[in-house]
C-alpha cells in the first residue's frame, strides 16, 4: 500500500444536514486527513463539467441540479489507499445498499441526494483534484 490523494466532495445535501464536522470527523479517525479544503457553490458549468463521464446517463440533468442547489464542501483526503478507503468509508452508491456504518448509510437520503462523492480511481482522484485545487492548495501531511 501507499499514500495516496483522492477528491472528496460533501454533496448539498450533506452540508444541509449539518453533518459537515460529522464526515470530517470520520474521516480523520479512519486516517484520511484533509489537505486542502473548500467550500464552494458550484455553477451549472462546473458541476456538468465534472459528471462529464456521466453526460448520457438518464439522471445527468437532476444530478447537474442537485449538485448546483446549494454550496458543498470540496477536500483532498491524504492516507494509506486512500482512494479504496475513501470508497469503503462512503458505502455503496445507493443508501439501502450501503454497509452498515458508512457514511452514506448513516446520512444518505436516497441513490441520487447520497451526501458524498468520492474519486473512483488514482487517475480520477489526480484529474479531479486537479479540477479544484492548484498545487499550491495542496499541503501533503505524509
Ligand atoms: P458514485 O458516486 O458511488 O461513484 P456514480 O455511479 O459515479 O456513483 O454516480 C455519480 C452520482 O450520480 C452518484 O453519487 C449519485 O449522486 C448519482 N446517481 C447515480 N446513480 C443514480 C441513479 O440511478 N439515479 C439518480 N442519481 C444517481
Ligand atoms: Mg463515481
């Protein structure tokens, strides 16, 4: 295993809950640390620029909505396998699918309003960083 960097994203829905300091906390336990953190109220160019893997799926247009109604908070987490951990600490895309104790299982309301985004691979997790923040941003804690 290695340090590695992936994107986190606490969706609109998530920082309209008010667990902010509840998935960044968990975060920290489970030993991904934040090393640049935003909050920030995505346009509708920004957020159909980063779904742009997802441009012909029938949901793109609702989740470009959902995505842009309100602010949410953009992280680089740092750890060990960060990216797989990440995911794991996620859950399953889908709420009724998620494991126990994971973030979405404790604060999803549905498949689409599913509180946190999370890069899916190395190189996603670099383009989508990337996407966000510069270099400088970026405070490696390794
Ligand atoms: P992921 O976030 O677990 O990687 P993806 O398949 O990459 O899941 O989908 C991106 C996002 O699109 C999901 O997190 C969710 O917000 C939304 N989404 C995925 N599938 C559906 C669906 O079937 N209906 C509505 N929204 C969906
Ligand atoms: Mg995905």
């Amino acid at each position: 295993m290695a340090i590695q960097q992936t994107l986190s994203i606490i969706k609109p829905d998530g920082v309209e809950k008010n667990v902010i300091g509840k998935v960044v906390g968990r975060f920290e336990e489970e030993g991904l640390v934040p090393v640049a953190m935003r909050m920030v109220h995505l346009s509708q160019q920004e957020a159909e620029g980063f779904y742009a893997v997802h441009r012909e799926r029938p949901f793109f247009g609702e989740l470009v909505e959902f995505m842009t109604r309100g602010p949410v908070v953009v992280m680089v987490l740092e750890g060990e396998d960060a990216v797989a951990r990440n995911r794991e600490v996620m859950g399953a895309t889908n709420p009724a699918e998620a494991a126990e104790g994971t973030l979405r299982a404790l604060y999803a309301s549905g498949i689409e309003e599913n509180t946190v985004h999370g890069s899916d691979s190395e190189e996603n997790a670099a383009k989508e960083i990337k996407y966000f923040f510069s270099d400088v941003q970026v405070f490696s804690r390794s």
